[in-house]
C-alpha cells in the first residue's frame, strides 16, 4: 500500500513539471507527502525497506526541478512548506549523495546552488542592481530556517572524510558566496534561531571544502564576521558559543599543526631536485634555478601571509578574552558577553585547539591562551573550571616535549615578572576582580613549572619580593574581627602504639590589605605568597626580608616593615603545610638565623622606637606581625623549637604586656603554638615550668625600670594569664614589685607599675574564690562524714546501755570501736574546735598560712596605695581607687586589718570627690559603697558629716532630664559589655513591681560620664541607707534631693536605680517618704466617712504639696507617673 501511494506521488509530481500546477495543488500533494514519510519513519525503524530509495531518488529530482522553476514565484507559505519537504528527502537520501567522487560532488552542489539563491544575498553585493532583491526584512525567518536546514543536510557528514576535495577555480567563487551569505545572516538575523542555524552551516560549509589554500583565502573574513556575530549586542549565548566553535575549527583547518606541517614538507620537497630535474641536461639548469626562485617567492609569501594571519588572530583573541568580570561588573561593553557558563567553556575549548593544535602558527598566541585558560580554571562553575583544568592537563602531559620544555621555560619565567610588573602598575587602577585575575595567572604559572622556575627566583629574589610587597600593601589588623584557625598534631600516647590528634585554637585578628578588600580576595593575595615562597630558596628570602627591615629600604613608602614582614611571613607559612604533608622542610639553623635577626631589630623592643601617631600605628603592625613571625617558625618546627625555647620566652612575655592590642594578640597567639607543638598542657604549664627562668630576669630588671622600663608589664601578663598559686617563685617576684613601687613612686613607670598591681590584686582575689569553693566543697563532704560518725557514737551508746543492763558483751570490743572513733573524729573534731575557741584572742587560726601571706601582701599594697591617691594624673588615680576597691573586697573577712586601713586612708579619700575628673569622682564613690557595704555602721557617722554634704552638692547640680545633645544610639553600646552589679546579694523586694509595671523613661541613651557619676552615687546612697542605721536622720534630705530623678524624662538606668534607693529610704522612715511621693504623686486620700472629719478638705492637701514641692527644682509633673507607681508598690 505504501508502494502504491509513493508512486502515486510520484506521477503527481513529475506532471507538475510539464504543467505548472497550482499553489493549492502542490500544497496538498506536499501535504501528503509529509504524512507518508511520518508514517515510512515509524515503518523503517522497525524493518528498513530498500525499495523506496528509487522513489526517494525520484522525488529528490523532481523537488530540485521545481525548485529552480516553479517555486521561484510561489507564496512564502507555499515556499516554506516546499523547503520542508526538501530537507526530509535530502536526509533519506543522504547516504547516497555522500563521497568524494567528482559525480557525488557535483551532483550536491547542484542542489546546494538551487537552496543558496533562496538565502539574502550578502551586503558584498550592494553594487549591482537587483529589483527583487531579497533581504532578511522582507523574507519570512521560517523559510530562512528551512532553507539552512535542506543546506544543513547536503553539507553534514556523517562519516567524516579526511581525503581532501580538490575544485575547480569557479567553485572557489560559489564557496566564498556561501560562506559571505551564511556569515551575513549569521551576524546581521534578528531570529537567534536563524543565525545558530547559519554558524553550524558553516561550520559543515569549512568542513566539507577542508582544502587550506582555500580556507587561508577565507579566513581574514571569516574570523571577522563571527567576532561580529559572537560580540553582537544582547547576543544569545548558544550563538556565540556557535560562533567560538566555528573559528577554533577554521583555524584548525587553516593553521593546524598537520596542515603548516605538509606545507613545510611540501616545500622542502620542491626545493629538492627531482628525478625529473636530474635527467635534464645542464642546459636547463637556468630554468632550474628560476623555478628555485619561483618556489622561495612562493614560500616567503605563504610565510608572511602566516605571519599576518596569526598577528591578526592574537588581536583578534586579545579583543575576546579582554572581555571579564570586572568589565561587565563596572559597565564596560567590550568583549564577549562572559556572563553564559557556556560561553567560558567555548572560550576554553578555543584556547584548547590554538595551545594543543595551532601551536606552531600561533606562538605567538600561546601564552595570552594559557593566561585565560587558568583564569577560567578558577572560575566558580564546575564545568567552566573542568573544562579549563582539562586542556592544561593536556598540555602538561602530552604537548610539551623536553626541548620545548627548556625554550618555554625561560619566556614563563619573564612572562611571570612582567605580569607581576603589570599588576604593580594596575593596582591602584583596577577593579578588584581584574586584579584577581592576575594573581590566578601568576599561581597557574608556578603550579604549571613549580621548582623549575627556582634558578629565575634566586636570580631576581630582589625585585620579585619588592613587588610582592606592594601587591600586598599593609592597611591594619582589624581589632574587630577575630579569625579562629584550628591547629593539630599527632601525638603517642603513653605505653600505647596508637597516635592520638590534639586541636587547639588560635584566635589572631583580620589582616586588612590596601587594594584588596574581600576576604575571599585576601586570601588569594596569601596563596600566591605562599606559593611563591615554597618554590624560592629559602635561604635567599630570609636574607632579602631582613635586610629589607634592617635596611634603608624599610622606611621606604614602596616597601614598608609590615609588608616586609608579612610577605615573610606567608613565604614561611608555606613551610608548614610541608611539615604536615611530608614534603620540603626548613631546617633548625634556619629558624635560629631568623629568630637571631628578628629579636635584634630595633622594631622588637617597644621602648626604643617612639615616632609620630601615623608611623607608631606602622610600627605596632609591624611589630605584631614579628611576633606573629615566631609563632609560624614553632608551627614549622614542632616539638623541635625547644632548643630556642629559653631564647624567645621572655621577648614573647615581654611582648605580651604590650599596651597595643595587636602586639598582644599576636604574642598570645605565638605563645598557644609553643605551648600546644612543644606538648605542654596549657600556658599557664608553660610559664610553671620555666618560671625560674622569669624569676631572676624580673626580679633584676624590676629595680632597673630605666633601661627595662617594660618589665612592669611583663609581670602583669604574667599574672592574666596564669594563675597566682601555679607561680612556684611567686613571693620572690611580689616583694621585688613592691621594692620597685616604693623607688619609682615619684617616675613616669608608675601607670605600668599599678597596672601589675592591680593584676597581682585581681590574681589574689581569683585564687582566694577558687580556694574558698575548694573549701565549702570540702565542707559539705566533711558534713558528710559527720552524719556518718553520728552513727558510730550511737551505736556505741546502746552498747553501754546493754553493758549496764548485764547483757553478754565485751567490754573490749567497746574499747576497740571507741578507740577506732577517736582515731576518726583526728584534730578537726567539734571538741577540738571547742577547746580552740576558749583560747585567748592571740590564738589566730582562722587561716592557713598561705592565705595569711596573700592578706599581707595585700595590705602592703593597700598602704602604699594611700599615697598615690593625691596623684594628679587621672588614669593612675583611677588605677588606686580600683586596687582599693579589690582590696577592700579581699579583706572584707579581716575587719581587725580592714577597718584601721579604712579610716587611714578615708581622710586621703575625701578630697577625690571635690576634684573636677568625673572618672575620679565616679571611682571614689564606688570605693566608698564598698567600705560601706562590708565595713556598715563603721562609716555610718563619717558618711553623715563627711561625704553627704558633697554628695548633695554634685546631685543638686546635676539635671534630671535627658541631654539631647547626646546621641541615643552609639557604636561603642553595641562593643562593649554593661558591668555586672557590685552587690549581687542585695537584691530587693521590688523586682516583682519591675516586671509587673515598667517605669516611665528615656531607653537606649548613651551613658556619658555624667550619668555613670549620678548612677555611682545613687548606688552608693542606696548601699547606705541598706547597710547603715546612722544615715536615717538623712532621709528626709536625700528623698527631698533625690525626687527629681524619678522624671520620665531621665534615662531608664537612673530611673531604676532611684526606685531602688527608695525602697532603702522607705526602710528607714517610711514616713517622709510617703509624703515625698504622695507630693510628686499628687495623691488625694478618700475622704473619712466619720462626722469626727467634718472639717476635712482637700484643698489642705494641695495647700501642704504645693507648700513641699516649692522648692524643688525641675518639673515635677514629669516624676508624677513614676512616682504613683512606685508608691503603690510601696504603700498601698
């Protein structure tokens, strides 16, 4: 049936030659036709019948008749159905046509001359005059679509031929037209879908010719237009990667490595002489050397037409690849739209054929091909960075033989500095992501040849670390952001064979650099270094990097002592990663030559290098960075850095008093890694260990602070991080601060000084609370033995009871358990402590003996601190008073020495509080709520006559309302963390009122120093009137001058803080204070129902408020709502 219906087609179709038919009639038949090939496809799938090829051959004859004859004339629709139809006959008939035959050949150009004349013609052809000329505006893209799909199926192939079609010199012509037509509509079609369709036409186009003559005469074109087509604007991304396929191709098929080969072969076979030539007489051995000459023209030509097309090309692929991220990133148009995945990948592939299959014609080429080949490798696209990985794999493993090796290896060498050069220069210039882009080149250049390029390094190690020290200009450490990086070793257990894995974490603060700003990118910068410093000798660097800090060149702006050092730093830090895997290590005579250089540089010692504010902050990074140099040389050497261990010790302690955060932070950090590579359990380990190497140095250089002046500081780093008891020397050590407090009380070291004092205080205090809950721990277990021992005494009660009752028991074994019972009970038995207590007053054993040491060291420290109390400068007066705070708190259990202490240094107080420093001020009423709270009724009388009156004086002075000038939110409230309440046991009765009913006031204030003051004092008063009965005469006074802080217009800590005071008052006289509040209240009582109250008026009531609050200063309509809230939590 299927038979019969072809060959009814057919006939049809072959009359329509003779009689041109109608459009409705060949549509119909066309029609048809269509239906019976869907229906052959599905039948020839499963069984292929070999008879309707001569019906596919007849059909395929008669279309291509009516294409050059009828359908010229035909409707667009018509014409698009026609070229429909034409292309499923051309693909069954395909593999018959294909050859290289000079009949096959002739036969498919026949047909592809019949498709092309349908295409708009090229704007080439603009001269000659067309009436019905076709253009892509007036023809329809669908029947442009069919057209390049029949041209698609005569040029593919699908069994590529590598035998190379030799046509004629008008043909050349006919391929040229196609290719002008396909690239015009490639790069001038609106439809995306029409120019992808053109470029893989002439992708098959430059296949099916192969000839490279032909091609060469093609290409200077060629590669014009399809960068027009692939840097078209707002072009897809499948066209352009079309595109970049299309020209990898022409260029293998123009300039491959095979074809530039058989040229050179073929002339080097024409300037040999043939046999033909050898059996020519010698008389036409003129003609011999003209045609000599005629061959060398022929090959200089073809040489500098070479030498052309690859200038042309690397232009060309300049223009492509100038195309990136930071382009399209600031708006910059030019080069390719890389947005595509796709197109990266096309990009890579095209880097692909000019590294591994052009490389003989494009040499010059190769390196701007491999400088993008490994920014793509670093791209963030799987695919895009495979694909890049892949071709350099390539050319790592099969392209490069040794000879060529050895010629490359000196132009990456130069290559690798010039890049380095250019990115100096770019630096200020560039966008960040450019810059990247760089520095991806310059690692893709060492992972590539490694230590190969070690001679170059040592040979210019110079230059090559003064422009790694301006690409990683220094900017600062960012003290507000900590980087926590995990460190681990392998270690033995003890009498096991198995390896433990100890961690421990380092906290260092952010490196910031000038020019590179995201994290990401900093680390980049590093990965560099680090590369670059495991292929350098190290040897060479280390001396280049001390003497560019010792040297003139470290005060230059290009080189400064930071970059220096931190460029060393990462150079090292590459060794460690070395250790870890097993790879090249550095030795311990290196590590001994760096750190003897480092710790002579003037930069180390602090004292001796005091420039101006811009050039001290250079130097405290450059500093921090040097002491962050000696932790990275522990890290390389492990548990063999103990042999510099007593060298570097006390320089690092000395460094971890410094007054610079960053200084101290790195020391810290240096410390962990000794302490954690060399196997100590902590660093207070570490310090217990070789304290006595601390001891004599400090002892000694305590006495001489002019030329140690930092010693001071050294003591209290020692202190914060260790604790007192672990300090085996430490009476040695106390007594020599002491010594040296009471020689340089009148010098400039008194800030460092205090400062140690004040650690030494805070590490007493620390030990005296671990050792106070060691003690209650062992109570409540002594308590337990106790209970136990009860049992025993009873037991032993009813065996004397049954004694007595004549009852058949051993006296003996009485004895025996009373005697064990007496054993038990020891020296600390209650009858023990009872005879103690009958002991006259002289028997002092409330103590050990080494709390009893600890209470006079800190009594000597409170003595001396009387008189530095009158000392004028402001941060070592606030020093004293807080080392008189912690003292008093540590001898709060030893009134018999805290209360004449008190009343020594009480007259020395009073004058702090009449001076005009508000820190000062503040200090002195923290350090009198103190006293008041531990000594009560001792200070009861002084405080009445003494402080009140100025305490009323500074709270008569101070506004209730808030300070607008005062912003309401502040950066440092967010940084720093509010102090916990002194007096954590006082906690009132008013809370419940706290939650239930919020006070009115103003919330998130900034607290200036005016408002620390009044909440000092307010505290101070509260504690008291809490603590002291002596002070109730006052009350009427304070609640009169504290009433003004209870307006909403005050800050809500103050608010809080009044409450509390007057809930301490209520306590003492309830009674002015319920009338204080009831006038700020403006409390009405209920009228009394009795006749006996028959005189009552209200206005009696206002008469004696208005008569109370006359005086008052402010406005008291804003304490009102405060003041009916805390009266209804008091009184009623």
């Amino acid at each position: 049936m299927e038979v019969a219906q072809y060959a009814k087609l057919c006939s049809r179709l072959s009359r329509f030659l003779q009689d041109y038919p109608s459009d409705v009639k060949l549509q119909k038949n066309l029609d048809k036709l269509v239906k019976l090939y869907d229906r052959l496809d599905g039948l020839e799938k499963a069984l292929p019948r070999v008879e309707f090829a001569a019906f596919d051959e007849l059909i395929l004859l008669t279309l291509h008749k009516l294409l050059d004859a009828f359908m010229r004339d035909a409707s667009k629709m018509l014409q698009e159905q026609f070229f429909t139809v034409f292309a499923r006959v051309l693909r069954r008939c395909k593999s018959r046509m294909q050859g290289s035959s000079l009949a096959h050949v002739q036969r498919r150009l026949h047909f592809v001359q019949s498709c092309v004349l349908y295409l708009p013609p090229p704007l080439e052809l603009n001269e000659e005059k067309h009436t019905e000329r076709i253009t892509l505006a007036s023809q329809s893209e669908e029947l442009r679509i069919a057209v390049l799909h029949s041209l698609q199926e005569l040029f593919d192939e699908n069994a590529r031929q590598d035998e190379v079609i030799q046509f004629q010199v008008d043909q050349h012509h006919f391929f040229a037209y196609i290719v002008s037509s396909l690239l015009h509509i490639a790069k001038q079609d609106r439809c995306r879908a029409a120019a992808l369709l053109a470029v893989k036409v002439l992708k098959c186009v430059l296949f099916f010719i192969r000839d490279p003559s032909t091609l060469r005469q093609y290409l200077p074109g060629v590669a014009a237009d399809l960068w027009k087509c692939a840097n078209a604007p707002q072009q897809a991304s499948k066209v352009t990667v079309a595109a970049l396929n299309c020209f990898a191709l022409a260029l293998y098929l123009c300039i491959g490595d095979e074809s530039s080969l058989n040229i050179g072969n073929a002339n080097q076979g024409q300037q040999k002489y043939t046999l033909d030539e050898i059996r020519q007489d010698a008389k036409l051995r003129i003609h011999v050397a003209e045609a000599d000459r005629l061959v060398e023209l022929k090959s200089t030509e073809s040489e500098k037409w070479l030498q052309t097309a690859a200038m042309n090309v690397d232009l060309l692929l300049s223009r492509m690849f100038a195309a990136s991220v930071s382009a399209i990133a600031v708006g910059n148009k030019r080069g390719l739209p890389r947005s595509s995945w796709r197109v990266r990948c096309a990009l890579a592939q095209l880097c692909d054929t000019v590294m591994l299959r052009c490389r003989i014609a494009l040499r010059i080429s190769f390196f701007r091909c491999y400088d993008e080949l490994l920014v793509l490798q670093g791209d963030s696209i799987a695919a895009v960075a495979h694909e890049a990985d892949k071709v350099l794999q390539k050319l790592q493993l099969y392209a490069f033989s040794s000879e060529e090796r050895l010629q490359v290896l000196p132009e990456m060498a130069d290559r690798f500095q010039m890049l380095l050069s250019t990115l100096v220069l770019k630096l200020s210039a560039e966008h960040e992501s450019t810059k990247i882009h760089f520095i991806r080149i310059l690692r893709g250049y060492l992972a590539v040849l490694g230590s190969s390029l070690s001679p170059y390094f040592d040979a210019s190690i110079n230059s090559i670390y003064t422009s790694l020290c301006r690409v990683a200009s220094f900017a600062a450490l960012d003290i507000e952001l900590i980087v926590n990086r995990s460190l681990s070793r392998k270690s033995k257990s003890k009498g096991m064979s198995a390896t433990t894995t100890a961690t421990v974490l380092v906290s260092q603060y952010q490196k910031r650099l000038h020019y590179f700003r995201e994290e990401a990118s900093v680390d980049e910068v590093f990965l560099l270094l680090q590369d670059v410093g495991i292929i350098s000798n190290p040897a060479g660097f280390i001396d280049c990097a001390i003497s560019l800090l010792s040297g003139a060149h470290s005060k230059s702006p290009e080189t400064g002592g930071a970059e220096a050092v931190l460029v060393f730093n990462e150079f090292l830090r590459a060794y460690c990663k070395n250790t870890i895997s097993g790879g090249k290590r550095l030795s311990v005579h290196l590590i001994g030559h760096i750190l003897e250089d480092l710790l002579a540089l003037e930069a180390w010692d602090e004292h001796k290098s005091k420039l101006t504010s811009n050039d001290n902050k250079a130097l405290v990074s450059q500093r921090a960075l040097m002491v962050e140099c000696v932790g990275v040389c522990a890290e390389i050497l492990g548990a063999d850095f103990k042999v510099f261990l007593l060298h570097v010790l006390y320089p690092l302690v000395e460094q971890l008093g410094s007054q610079d955060v960053e200084v101290e932070r790195a020391a810290l950090a240096a410390l962990e890694k000794i302490y954690f590579f060399m196997g100590y359990e902590s660093l207070g380990t570490l310090f217990e260990i070789n304290m006595d190497y601390f001891v004599d140095s400090l002892c000694a250089r305590l006495e001489q602070l002019e030329m140690y002046p930092m010693t001071a500081f050294v003591v209290e780093a020692l202190l914060r991080h260790t604790r007192l008891t672990s300090l085996p020397l430490f009476d040695e050590v106390a007594s020599s601060l002491l010594i040296s407090v009471d020689l340089y009380q009148d010098s400039t070291y008194v800030d460092g000084l205090l400062r140690a004092l004040k650690a030494l205080l805070s590490s007493i205090s620390r030990d005296g609370k671990i050792t106070e809950a060691k003690k209650n721990l062992s109570a409540v277990d002594a308590e337990v033995e106790d209970v136990a021992m009860s049992h025993s005494l009873l037991n032993g009660f009813i065996h004397e009871m049954k004694v007595l009752a004549n009852i058949n028991i051993n006296v003996l074994d009485n004895e025996d358990n009373f005697s064990e019972g007496k054993n038990q009970l020891g020296d600390d038995s209650p009858e023990q402590q009872s005879v103690m207590g009958a002991l006259p007053l002289e028997y002092d054993a409330e103590d050990g003996q080494e709390e009893n040491g600890f209470r006079t060291l800190v009594i000597d420290i409170m003595e001396r601190c009387g008189y530095f109390l009158v000392e004028s400068n402001p941060i070592a007066c606030c020093l004293v008073l807080s080392l008189i705070d912690e003292g008093v708190r540590f001898l709060s259990k030893h009134k018999k020495q805290l209360l004449p202490l008190v009343a020594q240094m009480w007259p020395e107080l009073l004058p702090r509080l009449r001076v005009k420093n508000r820190a000062i001020v503040t200090g002195t009423i923290r350090v009198i709520t103190t006293v008041a709270e531990i000594a009560k009724d001792f200070v009861g009388d002084r405080f009445v006559e003494t402080v009140w009156p100025i305490l009323r004086s500074q709270l008569q002075s101070i506004e209730s309302g808030n300070d607008t000038n005062l912003p309401q939110l502040t950066r440092s409230m967010l940084l720093l963390s509010k102090e916990a309440t002194s007096n954590k046991e006082y906690v009132l009765a008013s809370e419940n009122c706290f939650a239930q009913k919020m006070y009115s006031a103003v919330s998130g204030t900034r607290i200036s120093q005016e408002i620390r003051q009044l909440l000092a004092t307010l505290s101070c008063l509260t504690m008291v009137c809490s603590q002291s009965e002596t002070v109730t005469q006052l009350v009427p006074e304070i609640t009169y001058v504290c009433s003004k802080f209870l307006s909403c217009a005050a800050p809500q800590e103050v608010v809080e803080q009044t409450t509390k005071l007057f809930w301490a008052l209520a306590r003492l006289n309830g009674d002015e204070v319920f009338c204080a509040l009831a006038a700020l209240a403006d409390w009405m009582p209920r009228v009394p129902p009795c006749t006996r109250f028959s005189a009552y008026d209200l206005d009696y009531i206002r008469r004696f408020y208005r008569s109370f609050l006359s005086n008052m200063k402010g406005e008291t309509k804003y304490c009102r709502d405060n003041a009916r809230i805390l009266m209804n939590c008091l009184f009623i």
